[in-house]
C-alpha cells in the first residue's frame, strides 16, 4: 500500500469521524485551497467570498474543518453539492 492510499483512506476516516452520516459525492472532498479551481473560479479570494456571504451554505455544500480552538476556518468543498448549487438560477436559490 502507497503512501497515498494510506493518505487517502485516513482522509475518508477523518471524515466520517468529523461528519458522521455525510457520503462525499462522485467529485468528492477537498480542500478550498484547491477546490476554487474546480469549481471555475479566479481565485481562492472568490470562493471565501462567495462561502462568507452564504452563497455556499456551511454544512451543505461546504464544512468547517479546523482543529479544536482554531481560530482560522479551513474548508472543504464537497464539489458536487457545489457545482449543483451554482448551477442553479440565482433568483430560485433559498438560503439556508
């Protein structure tokens, strides 16, 4: 077994520890240090923006990662929920 598989099979345990009962979809998880090109936009900037004023709902399409008494949030996108949701058309999106 390779050094990513390990990392990879650890990631899915911590997320099941962390987030009981959530399945990522078929893009998966990851990080929004990386997800914000995924997901088309210009910069990491860009998708904090959007996450901070609510267009990607915090346990929905992305969950709050940081380790106990963090104070800097690190996200994780699940990509799939997200491209759903920005899919969507602007005036027919409900909050949370």
């Amino acid at each position: 077994m390779n050094e990513e598989r390990v990392r990879e099979i650890v990631r899915e345990v911590l997320i099941e520890m962390i987030a009981p009962g959530l399945q990522p979809s078929d893009d998966g998880w990851q990080d929004a240090t990386t997800a914000w090109e995924v997901l088309g936009y210009p910069s990491y900037d860009a998708l904090y923006k959007d996450i901070q004023a609510g267009l990607l709902r915090q346990g929905k399409e992305v969950f709050d990662r940081r380790k106990p008494g963090a104070r800097k949030a690190r996200w994780t996108v699940d990509v799939a929920a997200a491209k759903r949701r920005l899919a969507e058309n602007p005036e027919n999106r409900r909050g949370i």
